[in-house]
C-alpha cells in the first residue's frame, strides 16, 4: 500500500504524502472514508472517524501544506494562510496538532473549499 493520499474537497484535489506516525498509520488504517469539510478562515477542517493519541510533538503553528490531526475531536485540520489564531505571518491552528502527512500539492488551492463540502480520502 503507497504511502500518499489523495483528499478530494468540493472540487479540489490534494495529494500529500504520509509521515511515519501512529497518526499517519491510524488514517491509513481507516482509508478510504467520507466526511464532511468546515471552511474557516485560513484552514480547512475534516471530520474522520479516527482516533489517535495527541503526539509528544504536537503543535499549533504549521508551515502551509503540513497536515495536522486534533486527537481530540478527531479532525484534520489543513491550514493554508493566516488563521484568526496566528501571530505576524505564521499559520497558527487553535490548538496543538499531531503533523502526520505533508501536501504535495499547492494547499490554497483550499480557499475555494465552502462549509459542508464533500470530502473523500483514499490511498493513491
């Protein structure tokens, strides 16, 4: 089984590659799924039905086009700008995350995802 998957939101495409991490092996594990896309501003969250353990290195600011997992309600967070939460340039999610895979593709492609896109996720 590869270890890239592809993220398709409303209509874009994001193919990112996994890490080695619980995390990253937990999503595989439960690929392919559906779910619904929140848009907020400067990310995009993913409801799963995975869960995982918050990661010794979690953390909240991420650099565009890491993928991040919030083990506590179970969601991917993608930042791909300026978030309510970030401080000067930085992408900043609300809370820590577990960085589990990295896009491969331009993630503000993002900006055009709307509350209650469709979301599917599979291996590729």
């Amino acid at each position: 089984m590869s270890n890239k998957i592809l993220i398709s939101i409303g209509k874009q495409k994001i193919e990112a590659q996994l890490m080695d991490t619980q995390t990253a092996r937990n999503i595989k594990d439960a690929l392919p799924f559906g779910c619904k896309a929140e848009a907020l501003v400067g990310q995009v969250i993913i409801e799963t039905p995975v869960m995982a353990e918050t990661e010794e290195d979690a953390r909240a600011e991420i650099k565009a086009g890491e993928l991040g997992f919030w083990a506590d309600t179970g969601t991917i967070a993608i930042g791909y700008a300026k978030t309510p939460d970030s401080k000067g340039d930085e992408i900043r999610l609300a809370a820590k995350a577990n960085i589990w895979a990295h896009a491969v593709t331009d993630v503000t492609l993002l900006k055009s995802v709307k509350d209650d896109d469709f979301v599917f996720i599979e291996s590729i």
